[in-house]
C-alpha cells in the first residue's frame, strides 16, 4: 500500500508535473523560441564551417589530402562542434533554471503554489523537468552536425552516444545549480549572475579536484595507466567532454555507469539543497541535503584516500598527503559554517538558539546539531588517517588540530550570533571572520618574504606543527577557544521548544 | 469548521499576532478588519500554512496547520491581496494548472474548470490569455482558482481592492452564493461599509490582538449603547427641541440646523414611536423620523485606537 502511494507520488512528480506541464506550454508559444533555436543554430554552423575551412586549409600543402589526413581533419570538426556545444550548454543551462524560481518570486505566484498542496521536490522537479527538456532540445538540434562527423569517419556512433551522455548529464548538473542559486537569490538578474559564479566554481573544485587525484598517476614511469578505470569516469566532471576526448579513448561502459550515477547524485544534491532553502521549516529537506552531503565527503574520502596512496601519498610512511588534500577539501566548508552555525532573526527569517550540542538534531538543521555535523563531516574527512592508517602519531594529533580548528570557527559563528543583533549580520560578520583568519597569515608570509608552505608559517596549515604534542596542544587550545566563545555570549541555550528555521 | 486557538507569530521585536482565537463554522463569512500592519494578512498566511506559528494552532476539519499542512492545503482556497497570476497562460491552462496541482484526477479537470469559470462568471473568457483579462476579471480569476478544489475554508486578502463599482458588486454577490454553498470565508478588507453587506461575523484587530468578534447585529449592540435619531422639520425646530424634554427614552436633544435635530436616545422601540406620535400630536411639522444606523466603521473606530505595530 505505502509503495503504492509512493509510486503515485512519484508518477505525479515526474510523469504529470503541472509546473513542467505549465513552462513547457509557455517556452514553446510565441516566437521567441524560433529565434532563439535559429540564433544557436546559426552558431553552431558557423562553427563548423570556419572550424572546417581552418582545418582542411593546414593539410595538404598544394599536394591532394591523404585519406589520413582527412580523418584528422574531420576529428577535429568532431571536437571543435563538441567544444562549441559544451561552451553553449554550459551558457544557456544554468541561465535557464536560474531565473526559475526568481520569476516565481518576483510574481509573488509562489505563494499560490505553496498555499496548494506542493513540497519544494515537485515545484523544483517540475522546474528541472522544464528548462532540463530546452537543454535537450539544444542537444538534439545540435546532432546534424556532430553526425556528420559520423559519416565521414571523424566519429564513431560510441563516440556520438557517449558525448551526449555526457554532455546532457553535465547540462542536468549546471541547471541544478542554477535551480539552486535560484532558490536563494531574490532577483533573476542576480540568480543568472551567481549561477555563473556557481558554474565557474563547480569547474574550479572538480578540475582541482581531477589534477590532485588522477592526473599525477594518470600515467606510470612506463607510460600505462595507472589509476582504476573507474577514476576515469571522473573526467568527465571536467566539462562535459567525454573520457575519449581527455584521454584520447573511447569511455567503457563501466565508467559511463559510474559516471551516470556519480552525476545523478550530485544533481540530487543541489536539489535537496534548493529544497531546504525553499521549505518552509528545517525538516526532511534540510536532513535529505545533509544525509547526502555526508555521502559525497565519504566518497570524497574514499577517492582521496585512493588517489594519495600511490608513490606519493601514503605508502611513503606518513599520511601527509592525504592529510593536506582532506585539509584542502574541508575548506569548502567555510562557505557553509555560518549556515550551520549562526541564529538570529531577519524579518521572517528565524533561526532560534535551541542548544550547543546536540547530536539528535544533527540532521534537521538547527543551531544545536551545527557542531554535531561539522566533527560529523571532519570526522569523515579524517577518518582514514585516525582509523585505517592509526600508525602514526603525528597524523593523529594533525587530526585533533584539524578537529580544534573547526571548533574553534565554529565558535566564531556562535560568538557573533549572540552579540550581533540579525541573522544576516552573524553569519556575514562569521564568513568575513573566517576568510581573513585563513588568508591573512600566509599574506604576512608572502609581504614579509617567506614561504608560508615551506616554513609551515600559516596557523592553518595542518603542517604548521611537525610534533605530536605541539599538533595536539594547538588542536586542544583552539577547541577551548572556540567553546569558550560560543559560550561567553550565547550560553548553552535555553529554548525547549521545537526550533525553528524559517526561510522566507 | 475553522478553529483558531491561541495563534501567535512574533518576528524580531515585535509580536504581529498576539495569541488570537475563535471559530467558525460552515456558511460564516468573517470579516476581518485592521488597520495596515495590524496583523490581518499574518494571519490569514499562517492559516494558510505560508507562516508558521510560534505558538497555537489552527484546526481546519480537524486537521492542523502544522502537523498537517498538505491536508490543509486539500481544504483551503488562498486568494492573496496581489494576484500573482501567470499572465502567459489561457484562462482554462491557468485552472487546469491549479486543478492538477490539487491533484483532481485528469478525467474530471475539464468539468471542475467548467463550474469554476461558470461560477465566477468567466466562461466566456476560456480561451482569452490571462494577460488580457481586466482588473475585475483577473480578480474573479484568482477566486476560481480557488475553488477548483472545492475547498471548506476560503481566505481571501483584500479582494476588493482596485475594482470599479460593478465588479465589487459581482464579487459580493460571488461572496454571498458560496456562504450560502456551505463554505467557510475570511475576508480582509479595508472597505467597511462593503464589508457588513455580506459579512455575518466581524474580527477587529489592533497590533496583533482580536479586540473584537462576533455577529455583526452583536458588535452594532456593544458599539452603541445609545441610539440616534435624526429629525427634519420644516420649521419651528426650537419648539421641536423644546417638546422632546422630558420625553421617556430621550437623553438629549442637539439642534443641527434650522431644520434638523438630533436625539440621543435609550429607549425601546415603543418609546421611539411614542416620541414620534408625541411630537405630531402637538403639531410640529416633521418630515423625516430616522433612527441613524450604526455601521461597522463606527464599530471599528470605536473599538482600536490606531495604534499600529
């Protein structure tokens, strides 16, 4: 019976969504859409024309192309058109789903649709299912092109399947982010501005990510592979071109599983983070994008575990490396501490102080689970250093001074939440704290001459200190700090009744 | 049947609902009254589970506000004091839109659009774009919209603000057919007179507290423990004023004009006609005889302060 009732409910959210219903009616009426397939039309053929022209003019010399030469001629058409493509999709993608929710906003239909009975998953769903189905439309209008290239053996009809695998999934993950940033931001204009932040942003991680990983053990001494095949499949993070295009081969069908589903996971993620910033109280919402958060760093975790063992990771003793690349990945915190950590009220939106630590609402998102989940998310991170390779003393006191450190910027968030008056104003006033205590030290470095990386100057690199005690006094001291300033102004708090987080 | 029990929303320094309770039940039309920022819009968003409280609750058919926000959503018709319409859609897309999202099964959509745009006096409008559709009709629009459902609890903010004339008309006798199909209706409104001529329960609120509630005839009572009559005579107004002394009923006597008084009056209707008779009987030549009607702006003047949050 309850499977029953779930799959109605999900046939309602996916199959007969109103809201995809509804935007698909509109983007389709006029003749804006016309013009606007025509103007992407029109580029794509004079990408592949001038790309065609270019290329065929290098080769021969005045004597008549060789079968050879033209096969590389038309492989590179093939990866002009796919690059022109990739670059419009990554454009148009997140600019479409950016202005989705604004727009509902900005007409104040919102309220409309809330006032019925919809959960953010079948309002964003139903916007996904949207202007995800114009990203498609893009792809197939562009297939005349990339198969052409099949024709005239630039391509392989693999290739061509594999590419739009790719890229399609890579569209899904830029209008995710665009759906998430649209779920915050309050003006269209802003959205469409910092989705292409996101967009940029999400590049930078995952080819960050991608070069520490794979690619220092992409290739052994001899000149093989060297990494898993699977770890392959993360290459096409890097910009929706296919492992065949990065690597020059055809992607297995094993990394394309894996890369599917990595995909469709971190698509999801976005979306139970635009479903906890549109939900009307910290409930399911707000656990689902923790619970899944939690998963990627234990997949994070895994993967930087693999991709430090190799010759210069963990098999040269200690687990340095690996400790400095989970050091790296952590910071990305930084940008979410102040939602896990401060409260205040701003108008209607209100965070209420229901406690310092409480590991039972870890995942519901009120202030009382904020340190909970932040050791939760370390704990994760360090976990193979602490549990796997618990050889090594000063890995473990690195551990304590990473644990210390997040305590102690925890503990800024909770300071500034009791003595600023606002919500806003704690967490804005937490982050600036926060970014200049990472960046100012290793400034003082580089202004006074020194290499902050090669004489551990910065108080936050985890190598700041090389000794068990020094590496454990600090992570202690930092902790201490950090509690004592979360109680000097907010106390344990008081509030018995069910927090509340409400989010206009 | 809606019952408000203690409801309560503060915001950074300020309580916008101070604890309101009280219920209705099918076939009342509540009026509710406030100046801006009293705390009528809060409300109404709270009971349509937009807000939640910080404390109290609200049960409609016994389903709560916040344990149960979708099955309320099942039972409510929110029309909000800006229309909020997609103006890119047809009249039946834009009904067809809000009956699938209240998950009316695809077979009986066309029906439930049908009586929707008929009730609301639209059929003819079907196929228009809503963009095209005037003021009054996109207001009409938005209350179909509501009722596509058939919900038990209709909470319309300001629905007459900015029509003309004859759509206030239309909408108050919309109003008044869907008090007499059973259904629950709260209607915010600054435009009192309108208000007493279909509401049959009146709530004022002043800062977030319900400083009155009750059957619009009740509060009338309360409001003025004396009645006022106004006469017009033809002349002799001094020896008009004169009679009226002493007269049972009669508090006072104020002369308006050369033709007209006004009597402050506590008795029954029985000593109203006595004072009438009386002042034929000697003679004086009345024109009119009028007992002057309380309405709910005196009630509501009456009652708040203009104190607002």
């Amino acid at each position: 019976m309850a499977m029953m009732a779930w799959l109605q409910e999900q046939s309602r959210c996916y199959f007969n969504n109103a809201l995809a219903k509804r935007d698909f009616r509109t983007q389709l009426r006029g003749n804006r859409a016309i013009w606007l397939w025509s103007l992407y039309l029109s580029l794509l053929t004079i990408a592949a024309t001038s790309s065609y022209g270019q290329i065929t003019s290098g080769y021969g010399y005045g004597r008549p192309m060789e079968v050879y030469d033209m096969q590389q001629a038309l492989k590179g058409l093939y990866g002009t058109m796919l690059t022109t493509i990739t670059i419009l999709i990554t454009l148009i993608a997140p600019a479409l789903t950016a202005s989705a929710i604004t727009t509902e906003r900005q007409r104040r239909s919102l309220d409309l649709v809330f006032s019925a009975p919809v959960t953010p998953k079948y309002l964003l769903v139903g916007k996904m299912l949207g202007t995800y189905r114009y990203v498609w439309m893009l792809l197939v209008l562009s297939l005349p092109f990339t198969a052409l290239a099949v024709v005239l053996g630039g391509a392989t009809a693999w290739d061509v399947f594999t590419t739009y695998l790719s890229l399609s999934l890579v569209g899904l993950i830029y209008s995710a982010i665009g759906l998430l940033i649209s779920s915050i931001a309050i003006r269209t204009g802003h959205a469409i501005f910092y989705s292409y932040l996101g967009v940029a942003g999400y590049l930078a991680v995952v080819t960050t990510a991608l070069s520490i990983l794979i690619y220092p053990t992409l290739h052994s001494a001899t000149g093989s592979m060297r990494n898993p095949e699977w770890m392959n499949a993360l290459l096409m993070f890097g910009g929706g071109l296919p492992v065949g295009m990065a690597l020059g081969e055809t992607p297995t069908l094993l990394s394309l599983v894996i890369f599917v589903a990595l995909a469709l996971f971190i698509v999801k993620l976005f979306m139970a983070g635009a479903g906890s910033a549109l939900t009307a109280r910290a409930g399911k919402e707000t656990a689902a994008l923790r619970i899944q958060s939690i998963i990627l760093l234990l997949l994070t975790s895994i993967a930087a575990y693999i991709g430090t063992s190799g010759p210069m990771g963990l098999s040269s003793g200690m687990p340095v490396k690996y400790l400095e690349l989970a050091f790296s990945i952590l910071l990305v915190l930084v940008a979410f501490l102040p939602t896990l950590t401060c409260f205040g009220t701003d108008g209607a939106n209100r965070s209420r102080n229901d406690g310092l630590f409480r590991v039972r609402t870890m995942f519901t998102g009120t202030p009382a689970g904020g340190l909970p989940f932040i050791l939760l998310c370390v704990g994760i991170m360090l976990a193979p250093v602490l549990w796997i390779d618990n050889r090594d003393d000063v890995a473990l006191a690195l551990g304590f001074y990473i644990i210390g450190m997040w305590t102690f910027f925890w503990g800024i968030g909770r300071f500034y939440s009791g003595t600023l008056k606002g919500l806003l104003a704690a967490k804005a006033a937490h982050f600036v704290t926060m970014a200049a205590l990472l960046v100012l030290p290793d400034t003082f470095a580089v202004i006074s001459g020194s290499s902050a990386m090669e004489n551990a100057i910065s108080l936050w690199h985890p190598l700041f200190a090389n000794s068990f005690e020094v590496s454990l006094g600090y992570g202690v001291v930092l902790a201490l700090i950090g509690l004592f300033l979360a109680l000097v102004q907010t106390g344990p708090g008081t509030s018995k009744a069910a927090p509340t987080v409400l989010t206009s | 049947m809606l019952e408000v029990k203690d409801l309560r929303k503060d915001y950074a320094g300020f309580q916008a609902v101070n604890g309101i309770s009280f219920s209705l039940k099918p076939g009342d039309i509540l009026g509710f009254i406030g100046a801006n920022g009293a705390g009528k819009t809060t409300t109404i968003r709270m009971l349509a589970t937009l807000l939640e409280p910080s404390s109290g609750t609200a049960t409609i058919d016994g389903f709560d506000i916040v344990k149960h926000p979708m099955d309320v959503r099942q039972r409510i018709g929110y029309m909000p004091d800006f229309f909020g319409l997609y103006d890119d859609v047809k009249v039946w897309e834009y009904l067809d839109f809000f009956a699938t999202i209240h998950q009316i099964p695809t077979r009986g959509r066309p029906a439930v659009i049908k009586q929707a745009l008929e009730l609301t006096d639209l059929t003819i409008k079907r196929d228009a774009y809503v963009q095209t559709l005037s003021r009054g009709m996109q207001q009409r629009l938005c209350l179909a919209k509501c009722l596509v459902h058939d919900p038990s609890l209709l909470l319309l903010d300001e629905p007459a603000s900015g029509l003309d004339p004859r759509a206030r008309a239309e909408l108050k006798e919309l109003i008044l057919e869907l008090g007499r199909m059973g259904k629950i209706l709260i209607i915010s409104s600054h435009i009192l007179p309108e208000l007493s001529d279909f509401c049959n329960t009146v709530a004022i609120i002043e800062r977030g507290n319900m400083v009155a509630f009750g059957p619009v005839s009740t509060l009338l009572q309360q409001v003025r423990q004396s009645r006022e009559i106004r006469v017009r005579v033809l002349d002799r107004v001094a020896a008009t004023h004169a009679a009226l002394d002493g007269l049972p009923g009669v508090i006072e006597s104020t002369v308006q004009s050369e033709t007209e008084l006004r009597i402050s009056f506590d008795g029954d209707d029985h000593a109203q006609a006595n004072v009438l008779k009386t002042l034929i009987e000697k003679g004086l030549p009345v024109i009119s005889f009028q007992e002057a009607e309380a309405d709910l702006q005196d009630v509501f003047l009456q009652l708040t302060t203009g104190a607002v949050n």
